[in-house]
C-alpha cells in the first residue's frame, strides 16, 4: 500500500510538473497531435494524457487562441459592460475549484503551451474563456436583474427510424452567434483522451468543450443542442456547464449517462434542449435542461428539432419569460418550418445531403418564401430590419449562422462528419460593405471583418 501511495504521489507530480519538461519531452508530446487547416477549418488531433492533450491544443493553436480571447474580450467589454478582469474574477471565485484535476491539468497543459509560444494567459483566462456563455449571458444578467438576455443560439435536428432514409440516426447542427464570435468557431477537435472515449466535435480555439455543442464519441453517442431563448437563472455554487458538457462527450456510453452527468450538480448555466441519439440503440432523445426543471422525450422512431423554444410548459413558465405563441420571432418561425421539412417534405428522406439542406434552408414560414432574415433557419440577423428583439439583437445586428454540421450514424460509426464554416447557404459577410450601410456596428471592425463561407467538408478522426 505504502509503495502504491509512493508511485501514485511521483504519477501526480510528473502530471503536475509536465509543463516544465525538457524540450525532448515536449517534443514526444507534440509528435502524438497534428494540425491541418482545411477550408476554413482548423482540425486537430488531440492525444495523451490531460496535460498532454492541453499542451498540444495551446502549442498548435495560440495564435488562434490569442486572437479569439482579445476579440471575445474586447465584445465583452462593449456589450456585458464588463472587462476580462470581471471574469477572471468569476473564474477564480466559482468556476476554478469545481474543475475536476483532469480538466485543471489540460487548461493547465493549454496554458504551458501557449506560453511556450510566448503567448501570456493563465488557468483563470482560459476557465473564463471557456465559460463564455454561461458566466455572459446566465450570470451577469442576474446581477443586472435583467430578464431575458439569455440568447437563442442554433438550428438542429435529430431523426431515426421511418424518418430517415436508412432507418439509422441523422444529426444536424448549425450554430448561431454573433458573428464577431462565431467567426472563431473554427476548430474541429479529434481528442483521445487518456480516460473515457475518444470524441470529436467542432469548438473554439482553447475551449476544451464543444460550446455550441456538436459531438460524436466512439461508443455511437451523438450530442448536439439549441438554447432555451429567454431562460432566467444560474446557481454559482453548482458545477459549470462546460465541464459538464465535455464530461458527457468523454464518459457517456447511452443517452441515460448523457441526462446524468448533466444533471449532476447542474448550475442552468447554458440552458439547453439537447438533442442525444445512440447508434447502438437506435434511439434519439431530447433533454430539456434548466436549473429547476428538466424533461426527456425520447423514440426510436421520430424526428426532433430545436430553434431554441423550450417544449415543457412548466420549464416555460417558471424559467423563461418568452411568449410561445407569437410566430414572428425567430424560434417560432424556424419551429415552423423545420417541423415541416423533417415531419413532412424528408421524412423518410432524410441523411447527410437533406441534412445540408435543411440547415442552409432559407424560407421564412411566417412569410411563406425566401428571406433573409431572423426567421430562417439559416439565420440572417445583419440583414433584418426588426433584428431580433427576444435576444435584444437591434435591427440588422451582425449574429446569425456562422457554421453547420451533419452526420449519420454510419458516419459517425468512422468517426466522421461533414462541417461548413460560413453561412451554410454560402452567403458571405463582407464587412467592408455591412459597416458602410451600418456605421453603428463599426465598433466591431477591430475584430470582426469578414466571414467566409466555405465548401462543405468531411471530417475523419485519426483511428
Ligand atoms: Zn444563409
């Protein structure tokens, strides 16, 4: 027992000290990852120990980190009225301590590598970082006693059985985000850890979750979410969202481990209605996560969709203030055509090509035809007169779809799935020409110029 403890103290100190290795050992760390930017993407093979992993992750993309941090900071600053000290703050009194060390160990592993790329941030930059959503949008706005900042971010949709075209799970994601954000929600992260299943998903620079939550692991569990518009809370005391969230990517084996590991000690940071499926079953489920209230629906044979509007009437009322019944927001009006597309115009059609489809689909239901616009499902805010006034977006504010993603199960059985930065539609925003006709938004032109759209692109995890 004595020689047991004796090891396990000199595991943890070399885990501890890993960082201030000598440069051969950093050398062998780095040969296990590799990095390939791929239109418009930036793929990472991520492999070891949680040290190792975050120290590849730093090393290979500080510039990228670097870049992403100044640009959320400097919106943060313009738009929560709260500079990055604010959330280091918040990192250090509520976020920090209730990481578990594997996840201490590869933002610490981030931390070492960036700083041998001579790029200066800390455990409590990257925490915050990392916490984006849930401390910007669920925590401050309690302290402003604000009450309806959380925003919607995201279309999605999962189906399986008599409603897609092999009888097998289909998954589709696009995520919406001010673009000035967005922009740098441009990596695909093929991670192997050390424990748990080897996950790929597409986040930010730096982030060791997902953040808007597209994830396959090797155990057939698919995950992806939309926002719950207009949610109302945040427990500082509970376990943050992000980690919760990469916990389920890593450990869970079935859509019961998923709703598990994310009600546990659940803080409502980034109220989700998460959208899970498992190959092996066959069955999708929807998770509707708040802080008081949750739900799960799940099927072998349906279709499920999120545009951001919760479905349980209690959840609805005691957690959100939104309306459910005026179809001229964005949620609803995207409710409305989506339930159409998978429920009607694709079922039994559906797989990765009508995946593409439906997220790069830009008919407003409310108006019956095309539009660019905050009702569609590719999502258009800068070019919409109302804005989007249930997320407190002012007329033609630069948010919307900045990237997509679709897989199917035998797809993701190889580990792979296709991934679109830019518009799904192929729209591009040119920034030039938008802060011309919108001189109140030129406040973003320091971080925000243009936002490419790129091809459609697949994805393989290293084996
Ligand atoms: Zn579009």
């Amino acid at each position: 027992m004595k020689h047991f403890l004796i090891a396990a103290l000199c595991l943890s100190l070399f885990s501890c000290n890993q960082s201030s290795t000598k440069t051969t050992d950093k050398k062998d760390v780095l040969a296990k990852a590799s990095r390939e930017d791929k239109n418009g993407w930036i793929y990472v093979h991520l492999e070891g120990s949680p040290s190792d992993i975050g120290y590849q992750h730093g090393y290979l993309l500080a510039n990228d980190i670097d870049t992403s941090i100044q640009a959320i900071s400097y919106y943060l600053v313009h738009e929560t009225h709260r500079d990055w000290s604010f959330y280091r703050q918040a990192a250090k009194n509520f976020l920090w301590d209730k990481l578990d060390r594997e996840y201490k160990d590869e933002i610490n592993g981030i931390v070492a590598g960036l700083h041998d790329q001579n790029k200066n941030y800390d455990s409590l930059d990257l925490t915050a970082y990392n916490a984006l959503e849930e401390l910007a949008f669920y925590y401050v706005p309690l302290l402003d006693s604000a009450k309806n900042k959380a925003p919607g971010n995201c279309s999605a949709f999962i189906a399986t059985g008599s409603y897609t075209k092999d009888g097998k799970i289909v998954i589709g994601h696009n995520n919406w985000t001010e673009y000035i954000i967005g922009q740098h929600w441009n990596v695909i992260a093929d991670i192997v850890p050390e424990h748990g299943h080897h996950l790929m998903m597409d986040c930010m620079p730096g982030f060791i979750h997902s953040g808007d939550d597209f994830v396959i692991n090797d155990n057939g569990i698919l995950i992806t979410e939309t926002t719950i518009t207009q949610f109302v809370g945040f427990d500082s005391t509970k376990t943050p969202e992000f980690m919760r969230a990469r916990k389920a990517a890593q450990y869970a084996n079935s859509i019961d481990d998923v709703v598990n590991i994310f009600l546990k000690d659940n803080n409502g940071g980034y109220a989700n209605d998460w959208l899970i499926g498992d190959t092996k079953t066959n069955e999708v489920a929807k998770f509707e996560l708040g802080l008081k209230n949750y739900r799960v629906w799940r099927s072998k044979d349906t279709a499920i969709i999120g545009s951001n509007f919760a479905s349980d009437p209690k959840l609805i009322k005691e957690e959100t203030t939104f309306n459910i019944n005026d179809n001229t927001t964005s949620p609803n009006a995207r409710k409305l055509r989506m339930v159409q597309l998978v429920n009607v115009d694709m079922k039994g059609k559906l797989d990765d090509s009508t995946g593409k489809i439906i997220e790069a689909d830009h008919v407003d239901a409310t108006a019956g035809k095309r539009e660019n616009n905050r009702c569609v499902i590719c999502g258009h805010i800068d070019e919409d007169p109302k804005g989007c006034t249930e997320w407190d977006c002012a007329p033609y504010y630069p948010m919307g779809a900045v990237q997509s993603k679709v897989t199917t199960a035998d797809l993701a059985q190889h580990m792979q799935f296709w991934a679109h930065m830019g518009h799904p539609c192929g729209e591009n925003f040119i920034g030039a020409s938008f802060y011309k006709l919108h001189p109140e938004y030129a406040w973003q032109a320091k971080y925000l110029n243009n936002m490419l759209s790129y091809p459609w692109t697949l994805f393989n995890a290293k084996k």
